[in-house]
C-alpha cells in the first residue's frame, strides 16, 4: 500500500468521512476522545474544519457543500470527486478501519469503496433506514461491519436485521447537558411580549428556505390573534441569516433574532415552531410545546418518497414517541391555514400545552444518556482492536 509514517512507528490509521457541519462536530469530538483514550490513532479522510483542529488530515471537505433532499442535485459534481478522493486514499493508504459518520448519501459509497479495499467500516450515527423501506437495510448490512447508533430503538432494529449495533446515547444531549441558560437573558425574553413563540428555520439554506415563508406565515396568524406575541427567531449560522432577514423585513412582527442562544429562547417559548430534523429533539429537551413543519416538493414525495418511507409519522420527536404526540406538517403543505389554526389552538389554551409538555417530558427522558462520543469512541477502539488482531 506504499509507505506511510503509521506503517513504520506502530500508530494506526483510521480513516473518517463526515460531509455534514454536524457530522463534522461529532466527528472532531470522536478525534479528541479516541485520541485521548489512546495516543497512538491518527485519523485522515474528508474532514471539515473542526475535524481538522482536531487533529485530521484532510483529503477533502464536503462540509460547505453538505445538502439533503432535493438540494444534493447540485453537488453531485462535488460528491464524485469526494468519492474518487475517498477510493484511492482507502486503497493507497494503510488504513486499518474505515470511520463513517452519518450522511448515508455519500458515507454508503464510501463504505462500499472501503469494504472493496478490504477495510472493516464503522458507522457512528447510522442510516435511518427504519424510517424508509427496510429493504434498504440490505445495503447497510453489506456494507458496514459495526454501528454505533444514537436512538434506544436503533440497536434492536439493526440486531434483528444481523447488524452489529451498540446503543451509546445522543451526542446532541452532552451540548445539551453543557449548555448553562443565561437567566438575564432569559427574564430580557420574556418580557418582550406575550406569548413567546420561537421559530427554529433549521441550519441548511435549502430548508430555510422551504420552511421559514410558511413561519411567517403562521407568524402573522398568530399576531393577529395576540397583538402582543413576540417571535424569537434562532439563526443557525451566517448563511441562513440573509434569508431570514429578508423574509423578516416588512412582516409588521414583533421579532428577535437569535444566534447560538437556543437555551434561552425555548425555555422562554410557550410554543415553537419547528424545522423537522434533530431540532425536535433539542426542542423537546426543554419540554416546549411545538409544531413541527416541513415544505418539501409534493412531486419528489408522490413520485418516489412515499413508496420508501415505512413510518407512520415523519417528524424524528414522534417516530420515538410511536404516535402524533405533537403536530406535524409534512413532508409538504398545501396552506399555513390549518398550523395557524393548530397554533392559535394551543396558546389560547394552557391546559393543552402543560400537558404537551408532560408528554413531551415523559417522552424524551429516556433518551438523555450523556457521554455518547466518549462511548463511540471506545467501541470504535474497540473494533479497531478487534481488527487489529484479526488481520
């Protein structure tokens, strides 16, 4: 496989593919906690910049590409040359364990690439192919040697299907349990009107740009009804700023903007309005009362989605809860009529909502197992171990 400094001084090399600004987090925290639980572990693969404080050497960077659904059309070209990158590198370099880290779209090929090289895979953050027809299982089970999955139920699901899966928690939850709420902040929040209603858009652009018009659009329903309701609006990043500025300017509502202040502004919320995604799990950690929307193209979803998707519900919060626990609108709708409706609903009535959050509370409770990288990280030392002796 040609010379390399980790053939020659006893480190071993792990190969790690992350595409998303999430994975890209997850995966640096992976970095440090393997490394630290053994010095010896050098990591090289497509690597975004937190990845690469940590200490990866990048051949690639997906991250400023990353998209999902109908956005991944427009960096195709990019993902190819991803993919050729990821090929030779695994075929070249002397990896002994190739580490994929969510992001199936690109991270299943880059199983197959190293499964074909003979490097064993590990998948942090799996698939969820138990939202989509299970057939596509198939494809996982050949591909991928070890899982380390981030929801309770995963690793029932991918025993059964002869997948080896550890359950190691949440990596969202050690944020979350980091996270100290600024309580001036808070009472500042709070005094801003009544109700408080926070607009989570999501973090991609392509979805803000789906969701938040269809926010406002409730928003302004809302503030109809409550002349004093004040809208707290959480932007994710420098990208979807402008998009949420825009639709903001000129909408008449009483509106706060929001960056890495989630903490405060769904403690304060009497109700939120979501982008479906993680985001609902972050919303329900607080216990916020919420409707989770999402605007995806009716065609895309007639087409081809909905002959995949198994699940009767969509949004992630109700997948686990196993039923409608709180209101969704997706994958697409055809007017804000009937979520105004829904929302105007629940803040006129105080008893509905406590008893969402009670729900929401029994719900999530579970779920929240702190220390999910740091045990990613041991079972990925683990199989590197394992493999180690078995090569």
């Amino acid at each position: 496989m040609g010379d390399d400094p980790a053939s020659s001084n006893g480190e071993r090399l792990i190969f790690v593919s992350a595409a998303e600004q999430s994975a890209d987090l997850h995966g640096a925290n992976l970095i440090r906690a393997a490394q630290a639980a053994d010095p010896g572990v050098r990591f090289i693969g497509v690597a975004g910049p937190m990845m690469r404080e940590a200490g990866c050497e990048a051949i690639d960077d997906m991250t400023a590409h990353a998209a999902m659904a109908g956005g991944i059309i427009k960096v195709v070209p990019k993902a190819l040359s991803v993919l050729r990158n990821c090929k030779r590198c695994l075929h070249q370099k002397p990896i002994d364990l190739c580490l994929v880290i969510d992001s199936p779209t690109l991270n299943l090929p880059v199983a197959k690439h190293a499964k074909a090289a003979g490097v064993p895979v590990f998948y942090f953050i799996a698939p969820q192919v138990w939202a989509w027809a299970e057939r596509r299982v198939k494809r996982v089970r050949a591909r991928v040697d070890k899982m380390a999955v981030i929801l309770p139920f995963e690793e029932k699901f991918f025993r059964d299907y002869g997948l080896d899966a550890d359950y190691v928690g949440h990596p969202l939850f050690d944020v979350l349990e980091n996270r100290t709420i600024d309580q001036a902040k808070l009472d500042a929040i709070k005094d801003k009107g009544q109700p408080i209603v926070t607009i989570l858009p999501g973090s991609r652009t392509h979805v803000t740009q789906e969701v938040f018009p269809g926010q406002v659009e409730v928003a302004k329903a809302i503030a109809e009804r409550f002349p004093r309701a004040h809208f707290c609006v959480s932007v994710a990043n420098d990208r979807t700023r402008p998009i949420i500025e825009g639709l903001l300017a000129g909408s008449g509502l009483s509106h706060s903007l929001h960056q890495n202040e989630n903490g405060e502004i769904l403690t304060a919320a009497d109700l939120a309005l979501v982008a479906s995604g993680t985001s609902t799990l972050e919303t329900a950690y607080y216990h916020t009362p919420m409707i989770v929307m999402y605007n995806g193209s009716r065609l895309g979803y007639h087409l081809v989605a909905r002959w995949l998707i198994s699940t009767k519900q969509l949004a992630l919060i109700n997948i686990i809860a196993g039923r409608e626990m709180v209101p969704e609108f997706m994958p697409y709708y055809r007017s804000t009529k009937p979520i105004a409706e829904t929302a105007i609903k629940l803040l006129s009535d105080d008893k509905l909502r406590a008893d969402m959050r009670e729900d929401i509370a029994q719900t999530i409770s579970p779920l929240i197992k702190t220390g999910a990288v740091k045990n990613a990280a041991n079972v990925l030392l683990n199989t590197l171990n394992s493999n180690s002796v078995a090569r």
